[in-house]
C-alpha cells in the first residue's frame, strides 16, 4: 500500500523515511522499525472493522474506531442522566460501597 514509506538504515539504527523525512522514532534494529511501519499503517488505515459491541461491520476510520456508529451513540446514552448530559466526554460515576 503506501509505498512512500521506507524504512532505512540510519546512524544510529533504523527509521522509517518518508519523503525524505524520518518519520518513526530511531530503532536498533530493521524489524523494529518494520514492526513500527506495520502498526503505524494498521492504525492510520482507515477500514472495515467489526464493532466491539454488536460484531456488526462498519468503516472504522482507525484503531481508535472500535465501535459501529450505533452503538457510539447507544453507548453515550446508556450511561447519561440529567446531570451527565453536558459535556459530551466521560462522566465517569467512582462509587464507593
Ligand atoms: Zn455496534
């Protein structure tokens, strides 16, 4: 796929180049840094993922995508109440029993 990316020996190690510029951290070794490209990839790929909830398969615009659009929402409201409603981030309850 994205053959822009190189991965080249460095100094110091092995880096992943794109463009000419060296866009991974510096590794000790190749597969290292192939292990980095293969991930960076992976996680920057947008693809069709299967939900983390209901299994169902959907376009996830990354590793951090996890969840179809439906049970994105249905997860936000399962766990609001008038007091939660604000703020669209996490409202997490710490109960102490
Ligand atoms: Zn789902």
């Amino acid at each position: 796929m994205s053959a822009d990316y190189r991965v080249r020996p460095l100094l110091l190690g092995w880096g992943v180049i794109k463009a000419g510029i060296r866009v991974s951290p510096v590794f000790k070794t190749r597969g290292e840094a192939e292990g980095w490209l293969e991930r960076h990839l992976a996680g920057r790929a947008p693809a069709s993922r299967s939900c983390m909830s209901c299994a169902a398969p959907f376009d996830s615009a990354g590793l951090h995508d996890r969840l179809c659009p439906r049970c994105g929402l249905a997860g936000h409201n399962l766990h609001s109440d008038a007091s939660a409603t604000a703020w669209p981030g996490r409202h997490e309850r710490r109960e102490t029993v």
